[in-house]
C-alpha cells in the first residue's frame, strides 16, 4: 500500500509472518487463550484504580491511533494507516512483556492485576480490528467474533472508536488460528505453483463454422467506459471560508462555490494548506458523490489533489489559464 518498492516471494512471506502471524495473529491468539484459560471466557474488568502508569502507554497510543487512521484512509494513505495500527500492535506486545500474565496467574493473589492486564490486551486488540478492518475484512471479522462482539465490524464508525467500550464479562467466541505461521519453502512452492497454472494457455475452444466470426485470442485489460467515466461530474469551484476541523489534525471544513450552489466539503489537508490561504483559490470538486460525516461535519464532494511522496503529501489541483467556477471536467 506504499510507494513502488522491489517484490519477491521471500519478502512477502516474510512480512505474513512477521507481521501478521508473530504480530497480530500471536496477540490475538494469546489474549484470547489466557481470557478462556484463566477467567472462564469472559473479559474481565479493568483495574479497579483506573489506567496506571502502565497500561497508560496502551491507552494513549490506541487513543492516538484511532484519531489518526480514519484520516489516513481518507486521504488513500493506506500504508500510513497500517503502520500506525501496527505501532498499536508493537505496544501491545511490549505491555504483555512487561507485564507478564502468564507469570502474574500463578500468583493467586495478583488475579485482579492479571485481569486488569487481559483487558488493557483484549480493550487494544478490539480497536486495532476496528483499524485494520479496511485492509484485511475478513480475518479481523474473525478477530472481533472471537472477541465476543456482536454484529457486523464493517458497521462500526471508524472514527467513534473509544477506549473502554469492552464490556467486561463478555463471553469469547471459540478461539481458532487467525494467521497460522507458514514455512518459507513450502510457500514459495504454491506461490510457483499457483504462478505457473495461471500462465498456462487456455484449452481451445471447440471448432464452430468456418463462417462464424473468430473469436478473439484473450480477453483485452478490463477498462471502464467512457459512460462509466462521464458518471463522474468533478467541477470548478472556488472556495469561500475554510476553517479546521475541531479534534482533527488532517481536517478542514471548506466551503466552496461550484457555480449554483455553496458545498460544504471536508478534505484532509490541514497537514500542509492553512485555512486562510485558500481563501479565493480554485480547487476541482468531485460534486456527484454521496454525502458523508467525516469527525461529524456533512462534507457534500471531494476536493481532488494529487498524492506526492512517500509520505502521501496531498497537492491540489489548479489551471494555468483563469477557469470560470462552475466549468466541468471532461
């Protein structure tokens, strides 16, 4: 989901298995087994004296993190949003590290310590299902099923996620391998495999007349139509107030005139345009999409730009010739 980068086989088992079997897979495997081991399958309460010191650094990097990724995604950045849930992960592991459950449950009197640690792990493992659920739907469908919680993830709001929402004394699902670690060789040999069925030529078709037309070789690169492309109306606008979005870095609520009307569009480029400079600047709007809230603000379109860098730094669109507001793109 980033930049262009050199692909192989070895890399791609590697980072299944470095990041999704010893990471989120392993998280989620040993949270949930030491939930049913030791407190019957039900989450257990936090620590009655609140976030300590120590499960802090959980909190506040899965507060951080769910404040930042809808933003990501909003702006395509996947590989940022990734990155960030995967820090989420790392701090997680680290907690459990430190923290030690499988020691503090040999210890009958450390159970409520332990219980507190279980559900500052299970509390983290639900929001990075709720983060990571864009990439991968269906193992953290898994994930979050296995948690005990109901209903669809695609249904939660991305960005209404908050920290306590586990409800202690919910009963896990069965617990079962989300990404089983795999061996490197044998890996590389399906992926050959798999490689090698698809280059294979198609089986000839059965004889038809001689006066029947010939049918092409292969099917040409799937492209969309000119009618699929003309379903898209992006026009000039102009924008009129700009201001930010309160609780969010990327955010800005734009107003901008498209010719017949004022559209109110939330656009995640806070990072690098201020409000006031965009004052009487002309942007091209995408005006025929759904309405949706972004942190709660209506935004009606999409204000396009380009995507430079690694880091995915948005760069708005603009004309060398003076462009009446309201023109279509075509």
């Amino acid at each position: 989901f980033g930049q262009d980068s050199n692909f192989s086989r070895e890399a791609l088992v590697e980072r299944y298995n470095s990041d999704l079997a010893n990471g989120l897979g392993n998280l989620a495997s040993r949270t949930l087994t030491m939930i049913e081991r030791y407190f019957g399958g039900q989450v257990p309460p936090p620590s009655s004296a609140g976030l300590t010191g120590r499960e802090a650094p959980v909190s506040t990097t899965a507060n951080a993190a769910a404040g930042a990724v809808p933003d990501y995604y909003e702006q395509y950045a996947f590989s940022r949003a990734l990155d960030t849930t995967w820090g989420l992960v790392a701090e997680v592991d680290k907690y459990l590290a430190n923290e030690q459950p499988w020691a503090l449950a040999e210890d009958p009197s450390k159970r409520e310590r332990l219980g507190a640690v279980l559900n500052t792990a299970a509390e983290a493992l639900r929001i990075v299902a709720v983060l990571a659920h864009p990439a991968m739907p269906q193992a953290t469908q898994k994930i979050w099923e296995q948690l005990g919680q109901r209903g669809k993830l695609e249904s939660q709001r991305i960005d209404q996620i908050a920290w306590g929402s586990l409800s202690p004394g919910t009963r896990i699902g069965k617990t079962e391998p989300i990404f089983p670690r795999v061996d490197k060789e044998e890996a590389i040999e399906r992926i050959e495999a798999m490689e090698q069925e698809m280059r294979k030529p198609a089986a000839p078709a059965a004889a038809t007349p001689a006066s029947s037309a010939a049918a092409p070789a292969s099917a040409p690169p799937a492209r969309i139509s000119i009618e699929d492309f003309a379903k898209v109306e992006m026009r000039v606008g102009e924008v009129k107030a700009a201001e930010r979005v309160a609780g969010a870095d990327k955010l800005l609520k734009v107003l901008v005139d498209i010719g017949d009307e004022v559209r109110q569009v939330v656009a995640g480029i806070a990072e690098v345009y201020k409000p006031e400079d965009l004052i009487g600047r002309k942007v091209v709007i995408v005006v025929n999409l759904q309405p949706r809230k972004l942190r709660g603000v209506e935004s009606n379109g999409m204000i396009v730009a380009a995507s430079v860098g690694p880091e995915g730094k948005p760069v708005l669109v603009g004309f060398h010739e003076d462009v009446p507001v309201g023109a279509r793109l075509k």
